[in-house]
C-alpha cells in the first residue's frame, strides 16, 4: 500500500500509522533511550499531528521530551533565535521539523559538538512520515545504501548523464561517502532520513551539464518544477543558469547572497528510499525518490568529507532518472538499477518493476 499525497486537514488521518511510524522513527532508527533529553524544533509550517506524535512517542520511551516552536523563517540554514539555538545545544536527540531548517549554522554545530544525534526532517508531514519510515523496511534500506557506497568508494570516474539534458563528469580519486540514513549509534553525529548516501568528488574535476527536473529547495517559492532548470559546471563551480521562469527566480536568489561560495557544488547524492516514488515539494522526500539523484550547492559540511567551506546558505536540486556510470560501467540507466548486486536487494524489497 502507498499512503496519499497530501495533507488531509482530518486530525485522526492515519493517526495509527503515525503513531507506529513515530515511534519506529525514535526506537529504531534515533535509538532513544530512557532518560534522553529529546528536542523537537518545529515551526509554524510544521504538520502538528506529526509534532504530536513523535513527542507522544519520546515520552512512551521514557525519554523527555521538549518542543520548541516558533513562526516560519523566511531563510533557510540561517542562525534561529537564541531560546531555540539554546534549547538544542544541550539535547541528547534533536528531530528537525522546521520548514525552514537550521542545519549548517553555529547553534546547529554547536548541537552536534556536544554529542546530539541530529535528524532533519525537514517539512515532514503525515503521509511522508507513513511513507518514508512506516512502510519501509529500514534496515534493508540500510543495506541497499552500504553496497552503493561500497560501489562508489570503489570507483574513480563518474558520469552522469539524463535524458533531460544533463552530461556530468567528476573524479573521486578516493573520496570517501558518507550514508546518511545510517541508524543513530553514534553521538554528535548529524543523520538524515533512510535512503541516501552523499559525497563529494574531487570538487575541481566536476564539470559539464547539470539539470534538475524535479525539484529545487530552497528559494521556498519553487519546490516542484514545472520545467527544467539547467546548470552549466565549471571546476565544481556553477556559471550559469539557464531555463524559463524558475531558472530565473533561482538565478537571483543565488545573486542576493553577493557570496562566491555559494556557487560552488557541495555534494553529489544518491536516493533509495522505496516510499518517495515522485515529487511532493518537500525536499526531505525528494530528494529520496528511487533511483533519483541529488545534488547541494552552497555550503559544504564537514560530513561531506571533501573539501570544506562555508557559504551564505545552501541548496538542492533532483535530478529524477539519471544514468550513472562508474569507470565505464553502467551502475543505473534511466533511473533503474543495472547493477546485480543492487538489483537482487531490489527483489528482496519487493521494488516494483525489479
């Protein structure tokens, strides 16, 4: 079964499978223990049912826990206001479901340097939550995404090519990638949701055509595209952007920051999650599609493990069915798995069309 899109205004819409799914998100993938601090942050964007939830759930488990809640910032990844930015620098779990998230500024790292176990969930909503955690089986997710990332550390060239337009090429040469959907074991480490891995080539060999056709967050004022949004790379840099109206408003966002920095791509990304079938808008689901790739521009943690650099703010596009090819082989063509050992997990999962 694969729950609606869509924010029913009904209160009770899935309530049992939110509450599940809540609770399957802080005991099996957070790892809360008994007496954890854990912090909520949401905003006025935020899907309340959801807020709810996961604090019913920390309290079931024993732990504390804390909501901090506050109107929707204009500005992404941006210093929050100082009760906020205090309340998170002494959590022992923090869960993100702020529209507009702070992940990357000073109270964030602040955060992660005193030993949190950070997840963004940016946006989320009921049906994402139902869909992306609920439903899916996460530890095999977790297994899909170690023989991706074993694949990629493995290879040095890679090319990435679409049918919408996009011709990348890049060099790892030993780069390392980082899976972000891993289970929360260790502390003072940043997690996302389940179905990515993220890295970076070697930043000065990317070049070529870069075009996203799903969806960009932020500006907020874009999220789904209605046409495509082409990038032109140089050395890891973007020097143009090119498209209809949403290249434009893109364009100018990027040109209100006056930051050389933020131009520069910080992360290439790969989703697997088999609940994100399409794009919703919600950068956090996206982002993880099957087979999609994403890529960040703008800021570079230092979880990226590439080169690191701070920029105004940060940005991400999906590219939905890429071809990917690694020394010359083809890993995935057309947004569909190729590659055996990535096809046979595929079947374990009951992926469609596998």
């Amino acid at each position: 079964m694969e729950y609606p899109i869509g924010v029913e205004m009904m209160p009770d819409y899935l309530a049992y499978e939110l509450g599940r799914a809540a609770n399957k998100l802080l005991a099996q993938m957070m790892l809360v223990k008994p007496g954890e601090n854990v912090v909520v942050t949401a905003d006025t964007s935020t899907d309340s049912r959801v807020t709810n939830a996961l604090m019913t759930a920390a309290y079931t488990l024993g732990a504390t826990p804390i909501l901090v809640y506050c109107a929707t910032s204009d500005k992404s990844y941006a210093e929050p206001p100082a009760p906020l930015g205090n309340a998170i620098s002494v959590a022992d779990v923090w869960v993100e479901l702020s529209y507009s998230s702070i992940m990357l500024c000073k109270s964030w790292q602040k955060a992660i340097d005193y030993g949190c176990r950070y997840i963004n969930l940016t946006g989320m909503d009921t049906t994402m939550l139902c869909n992306l955690v609920g439903k899916v089986d996460v530890n095999n997710v977790v297994k899909l995404g170690e023989t991706l990332k074993a694949k990629m550390e493995a290879s040095d060239k890679i090319e990435i090519t679409s049918k919408s337009g996009t011709e990348l090429t890049a060099y790892n040469h030993g780069r390392k990638v980082r899976h972000s959907g891993q289970l929360a074991t260790h502390n003072g480490y940043p997690y996302m949701m389940c179905g990515q891995i993220s890295w970076c080539p070697i930043e000065e060999t990317i070049n070529g055509t870069l075009v996203f056709d799903e969806a960009i967050f932020p500006p907020t004022n874009i999220g789904i595209l209605n046409e495509p949004v082409k990038l032109t790379l140089k050395d890891g840099i973007v020097v143009s952007i090119e498209g209809g109206k949403e290249a434009d408003i893109y364009r100018e966002w990027f040109a209100s920051f006056d930051d050389p920095n933020m131009y520069r791509l910080a992360h290439y990304s790969m989703g697997f999650n088999p609940g994100s079938t399409k794009a919703t808008g919600r950068i956090v689901e996206d982002e993880r599609i099957f087979g999609c790739m994403e890529f960040g521009i703008g800021s570079q943690g230092k979880m990226i493990m590439g080169s690191y650099w701070k920029a105004a703010s940060h940005t991400d596009g999906v590219l939905g069915k890429p071809t990917i090819i690694l020394d010359g082989k083809v890993l995935e063509e057309d947004g569909k798995y190729v590659d055996p050992d990535i096809v046979t997990i595929c079947r374990e999962m009951n992926i469609r069309g596998y």
